[in-house]
C-alpha cells in the first residue's frame, strides 16, 4: 500500500512567514482579480510530488482531459519547493497558475489576504461534486469566514497503534480510549518486550510539521495551548510545561533510540522492523504498515488519539486544491477540482491502480464503499472516527485566537514551531532541561504575538 503522510508532518519546512510578509504589501497593491471562463481550455497547475498526486497526473488525460476537452499542464515539485512558488505567484497573484496544492494551514491564510477565489458558489451550483459528503472537519478547516475556499484531495488524523501480538504475549490491555497516563504505563510494561524493542515511538526531529505536530495534541488535551485568546504567550504556563516534560520524559525513558532525530519516517519503519510496541502519529501510516510488504500486516491495532482533559485530542490536516484569484479560467479550474476531488476519481483510482492508493480521508461516502472498506479494514473505521472527532477551531479546554490543532494557524508559525522544536528536541537529546527550552521558547512566542496584540 503507498499511503504517506503528508510530507509537511516530515520534516523542517522554510519559514512560510518570511515569504508572506514580503508579499502582503505586494497583494495589497496589486489589482487582483478576474474570473472568466474556459479561456483556452488549458490549465496550469502546481502541485506537491507526493504520490497521490502523482497518481493524478498520470490518470488526469486519459480521463478528464479527453471528458472536458480541458488540457492540464502540470508542474510537480517537493514540498520545500512547492511552497515557495505557491506563495510567490498567489502572493504577487500573478496569474502563472491556475490552481495549487496547499493545505488546511494555508488556506486561511491565503483567503484573509485575498489570493484565493471563494468555491462556494461553485460547489453549490455542482450537483454531481456532493459538497455535503465532504468530512465536517476538514471543510470547515478551509473555510473562511464563511466561504469555502479549497476543495481536499485527501486528508488525515492522528491514532494511536500498537502491537496487538506483543500487548497479548505480555498480558497487556489497551483501553479502547487510553488517557496518556495509561498510555506512558503501557510504554513501561511494554519496553524491552522483545529484544531491542521500546515501549513507543514519538517524534523528536525537529520541524514545525515534525515534533510539534503530535507534541501539540499533547499540549492541547493537558490543558496548555500556544496563545489564550488575547494573544498572551503560553508556552512558560504550567500546563503547557506539564504536557511536555511528559512528552519529553517519555520519550527519552520508553522511547526509540535516536529520538532527536526521529520523524514520521523513522517511526514508521521502528514499527514496521519490530523496535517498538507502540507508535502515536498520522492516520495515513496505517496503509504502509498493512501493505502487502508490511512485515506487521495484521498485527497492528489502532486506537484514537490518547487524551487527558478533552474528549479527542486527534490533529487535522489535508492536501487542497486552491484556486488562484486572479486566474482567467475559474470556471474549468472548477471542473478540474470537481474531477481530483470527487467520488468518481476515488472509483477511478481504485479500480485502476488499486484501493490502497484511493486519496482518502475526506469523504464520508469512502468509508461506507465496500472495495475500499475490504482493502483497508483494519485501520479504516480509526481513520474515519478520529476525522469526525477532530475540532481545529477548539481543539483544547480554553478559547484560542487562531485555528489548527497540530499548529496555529498564523504566518509567523513555521518559523516559531520550527525555532520551538529546536529547543525542545534539545531537551530530548538531554543538552537542556524542557523549563531552559520553554523560557527560550516562551521569548520568541512572545515577540510573535506582540504583532497580533490588542487586533
């Protein structure tokens, strides 16, 4: 199976900030607009090189091309890259390209400044789209102010997985919904079950899409958060330093061995190759681990995302397609999204090139098709549970000033969570003590919400 995890939960990505805030004064000044129709009946569209995405371009001529009569030029880049170049032509809105991948954390983003075309109108006028079947989360996490602007290409959540065969060899129960306390008692018991294995895999690399992501969730559901609600820095309270003395004191205790340097990737293949019992991270691993070459294929359970003061403490995140405003054919860019993101393509894609490769995780409908449902049993009905718990605009026990629950939905973060994360992967590698981390950390939070004071 080629599930992946969206590659901004991998690794370290470039400051998003800095690119914005050279490019507000320039949207502000430009006469952004258009809309149009068909033009020429040609597209151009800029897009991640995951594989989803890949498995589009090359299902997009023989299919919706030869449909619509709509020709699509495709430019496919690595995330670092992509990103840059989405912000630099939606920012400048210079028109270059039509339509982009960009995610539930730039959405908002994008629409308050006004590089994105609303799609409300359209995906009400669409009868065949089914707006309604999108995953409640997920679209009120690309909308803005009332108005949709993305439409998802596929989507994730946060779970937790365990070894079911370890857990029975060592008389070990997991609760249907663990609390984290049990959660780090059953990392104890279960370390060292088998040779070189430790009880759980968290991340510890640094990256704002890395560490912090599920860091966040453990923030959040111990009662901390980044900013209240006026935009008072966080990050020194005594809960946000709680939840992560324990996410710190765990991992380096139960935890695998390099956790500074252990991300998405490196987790996933500690579970796959039997070096740890339990793994707390994306929905979307679950197709790896339960792929034809998965040495753990049927041994893995998966429960939700563990919590402490809140209900669910699940993250969100989803590849979108926006489209640019100042695009001249908003009409077929339309009929490009209707196509990615519809019932019809998911069909396509799995009768083609198998249902472990559907774009999942956005609608509800998928999770009730019997093909897709068989390919992946085991860790479909997880998935679908920890996206309708999912809740970006409360994610915690106290009001917050900006949407996300694995990030704050502000410019400034990738540099404050990546900063953030280095500080606290310190901590992880024993440099520094988390209360040394959090004072750093707190500092540069604070010089951040010194902009969003008093707005």
């Amino acid at each position: 199976m080629t599930h992946s995890s969206p590659r901004s939960f991998r690794r370290t990505l470039p400051p998003l900030a800095l690119a914005l805030s050279g490019a507000l004064l320039a949207a502000a000044c430009s006469g952004a607009g258009g809309s149009g129709g068909g033009g020429g009946h040609s597209l151009n569209v800029l897009m991640v090189n995951n594989p989803q995405m890949v498995d589009l371009q090359k299902l997009t001529a023989a299919n919706f091309t030869k449909s619509t009569g709509i020709k699509v030029n495709f430019t496919v880049l690595p995330e670092d890259d992509v990103r840059d170049k989405i912000t630099q032509d939606f920012s400048s809105q210079a028109g270059q390209y039509d339509v982009a991948t960009i995610s539930n954390y730039e959405a908002p983003i994008f629409a308050k400044n006004n590089w994105l075309s609303p799609l409300s109108s359209h995906a009400t006028a669409d009868k065949t789209f089914k707006q309604s079947d999108i995953l409640p989360a997920i679209q009120q996490s690309l909308t803005y102010q009332g108005q949709i602007y993305a439409e998802p290409f596929y989507g994730e959540s946060s779970f937790l997985m365990y070894r079911k065969d370890v857990f029975a060899a060592k008389n070990l129960t997991m609760p249907a919904n663990p609390t984290w306390t049990q959660v780090a008692d059953l990392a104890a018991k279960a370390d060292g079950a088998q040779s070189g294995m430790k009880g759980i895999c968290l991340r510890g690399q640094p990256g704002w899409g890395e560490m912090i992501a599920p860091l966040t969730t453990v923030v959040n559901t111990m009662g901390g958060t980044w900013f209240d609600k006026d935009w008072n820095a966080q990050l020194t309270s005594p809960q946000f330093t709680a939840a992560t003395k324990f996410y710190v004191d765990l991992v380096r205790k139960h935890g695998e061995p390099g956790a500074p340097q252990s991300g998405f990737t490196e987790c996933l293949n500690d579970l796959e190759q039997g070096k740890t019992a339990m793994w707390y991270d994306a929905t979307s691993a679950a197709g790896s681990l339960e792929g034809s070459d998965s040495p753990v294929a049927g041994k893995i359970g998966y429960v939700p995302a563990p919590v402490d003061k809140t209900k669910s403490s699940g993250w969100l995140y989803t590849w979108a397609w926006g489209v640019q405003k100042a695009s001249k054919h908003q009409d077929d860019a339309w009929k490009f999204i209707s196509w990615a993101s519809g019932q019809g393509y998911e069909n396509l894609v799995g009768k083609q090139l198998g249902w472990s490769r559907v774009p999942a995780g956005k609608r509800t409908s998928t999770y009730s098709d019997a093909s897709y449902v068989a390919a992946s049993s085991a860790f479909a009905k997880p998935t679908l549970t920890a996206l309708e718990a999912a809740n970006p605009s409360n994610p915690g026990v106290q009001p917050r000033p900006a949407p996300g629950i694995q990030f704050v939905g502000i410019p400034e973060f990738t540099d404050l969570g990546t900063q953030v994360s280095q500080q606290l992967s310190s901590a992880i590698a024993g440099r520094t003590s988390v209360d040394s981390a959090l004072k750093a950390s707190q500092s540069l939070a604070e010089k951040v919400a010194a902009k969003y004071a008093g707005q």
